[in-house]
C-alpha cells in the first residue's frame, strides 16, 4: 500500500488537461505511528484554473487524525477558495471550514462527537480504503459515513464493480472497479468510479457525468507480493550433554569450581569436622528412627535463621530418638537381656 500514484485527466477529446497524485506513506502524528494520504488534482476545465489537495493523517484503522483540504476555483471574477480542516480532539472531530468566495468570506467550527461519527471514513481514509478493498475480500455492498461536499455528515456506499478488461497504451489489461456514492442531504448523490489493477495501482479514477477522467499512460511495474519463507522445522532432540564436549567442558569447570570452593569453606571453618564427628556419634548410640528428622533437630541449634533456645531444649521430650531409646529400655526387654548375660 505504500506507494504513488500518477495519473493524467483528459477530456473526452483525448486532450490532456491535468494531472493526478496520489501517495501513502508511514508517518508520525502526535507521537503515534499512523500512514499520511496525500492526494492532489490540477488542472484546466474550460480554461479555468481549478485543483484539489488533501493531506489526511489516519491511524491503522482508518480512523481520521487530521485532515486538510483545499479546493480552488480561479475563476476571472469570481474565484473561489475553499479550505476544510478536521483535527481530532477530546471532545470529539473538529470540522473548521473557511470559504472565500470573491469578497465574501465564511468561517464556520463544529464538533462531531465521537458517538455519532462511528464508521466515518474521511476524504483521505476513503483513498486508503479502497486500496486495501482491492487486495482483501469484501461484500459487494456495504455502507459507511462521510462528508459532503458542504462537510454534512451523510451515507457513502460502496459498490463492487468486478473485473473486466481495459487498454493502457494499446495493451490490454485486467482492472477492478470499484463505486462510491455520497447520499448527500442537501444535493443530488454524487458517483465515482475507480479501477485497479490487481496490485491496487490506481488505472482510472472519473466522476459519473463528468466529461473529464483520470487515468494512467503506461501500465504502472507491478508489485510483487513479499514471499513469505515457510518456517523451518526443527524436531526435538534428546539431549546427551556428555556427548557434548562443550557442554561437558562447562559441567566439569562448575564441578570443580564448587568442590574447591566447598573445599575453601571447610578450611575456613575448622569447627565443621567437631561438629561433624559429635552428629555422627550421636547416630551411632541413638539409632533413631528417623535419620533425617534427627539431624535437622540436631542441627536446629546452630542455625542463625530459628529464635534463640536452650541448646538441649529437647532432651526431656519424647522425639523420635527419644521414643526409640525407650523402646529399646522397655521391661520385657530389658529381662530378655538380662537372661542373656547369664
């Protein structure tokens, strides 16, 4: 969609009287990304000087940030100056309008609230739309909201023309048409009809009942479509990192670097082989039970992260290793022992 356009108007003599520019291009707008539609239209109708300029500001759906307008007339007595400015604001669009008509001058502001512009498609989003109508599939009728030409708000429709075949410079070639009517309120509904070539390049662009149309000289280079690489597909593998000589070389690095350290740690701390020496003492005589339950009370009076306790604050319960000292001590036994020894 990002490119331009260029056409020429002639009239129905095949005489050249203008010409046509239309482009699309990514911009910034009040610090958003958004695409800027330029399009203008110059030219001699009966030797009169006339033309048309937008520059349109939308966001990626379409929607209008702003929008100039000019229209001009230069006619020997009475020329003719028109200018539309619509700019979004909180409140909703601002449609400015200043016309100057020989020595008469109109200005006019309005706000359209945002509720009651829903489905507005501007001058300039209207160029962008029905660019993108040739590339997607759409209905062969639908309906949205727009301006006329005195900026009422009013109906647009929107109309499929299908395809059919056009000369460009003697050759034939493939176009899509399509219609947009504006229903105005207030005059009779104005019709234009466009056509494309497949890739949306503008071929001819003609109001109906106009003796003037647009169109192109030469069959614009067409655009290729972006072909899209198919994603490539890589199957999981079970990983054997001690095939991997990378990986091992890294395994056996922190293997290392942990023992030495750990290593470190124990020179550092010569208590640790006391401490080490009573736990395993204390297993030997208490046998208990539970190795696991037994070391973590065990070691629960050296730990920094517990609230202070008497360093043998279980002795008296019945843990674990208690209850299993106290088994072993029960009467039974204890005679079943003593019958042994003698």
């Amino acid at each position: 969609l990002l490119f331009e356009d260029s056409l020429v108007s002639v009239s129905e003599q095949g005489k050249q009287l203008g010409e046509y520019k239309m482009s699309v291009e990514k911009a910034i707008k009040f610090g958003d990304p958004c695409l800027l539609v330029t399009a203008s239209s110059h030219g001699l109708i009966d030797n009169v000087p006339c033309g048309t300029s937008i520059s349109c500001y939308v966001t990626f759906n379409l929607e209008t940030i702003e929008q100039r307008q000019h229209e001009y007339v230069k006619l020997e007595n009475h020329p003719l100056d028109r200018r539309v400015d619509i700019v979004r604001c909180d409140e909703g669009l601002r449609v400015t309008k200043n016309v100057v008509q020989g020595e008469r001058k109109e200005t006019a502001s309005k706000v359209m609230p945002y509720g009651a512009m829903e489905g507005f498609i501007s001058e300039g989003a209207n160029l962008l739309l029905q660019r993108l109508l040739i590339t997607k599939i759409f209905p062969s009728f639908f309906d949205v909201l727009s301006f006329d030409s005195d900026s009422n708000l009013c109906q647009a429709s929107y109309t499929f023309l299908g395809e059919k075949s056009q000369l460009i410079g003697g050759q034939p070639v493939q176009v899509l048409g399509v219609q947009r009517v504006i229903q105005s309120m207030t005059d009779v509904p104005t019709s234009w009809q466009t056509y494309f070539l497949k890739d949306s390049h503008l071929i001819t662009r003609a109001q109906v009942g106009s003796p003037v149309i647009m169109k192109v000289l030469q069959i614009p280079e067409l655009i290729e479509p972006d072909e899209r690489i198919p994603k490539p597909d890589f199957p999981k593998r079970e990983l054997q990192w001690e095939d991997d000589l990378e990986l091992y070389s890294r395994y056996s690095e922190r293997k290392e670097a942990i023992k030495a350290d750990h290593l470190s740690y124990m020179r550092d701390h010569p208590e640790l082989s006391a401490m080490m020496s009573d736990f395993l003492q204390h297993l030997l005589l208490r046998k208990p039970a539970n190795p696991v339950q037994s070391a973590a009370e065990y070691f629960a009076s050296f730990s920094t992260r517990l609230p202070p306790q008497a360093s043998f604050i279980r002795s008296g319960s019945a843990g674990p290793a208690d209850a299993e000292g106290r088994r072993s001590n029960t009467p039974g036994r204890a005679s079943a022992a003593k019958r042994e020894a003698i």
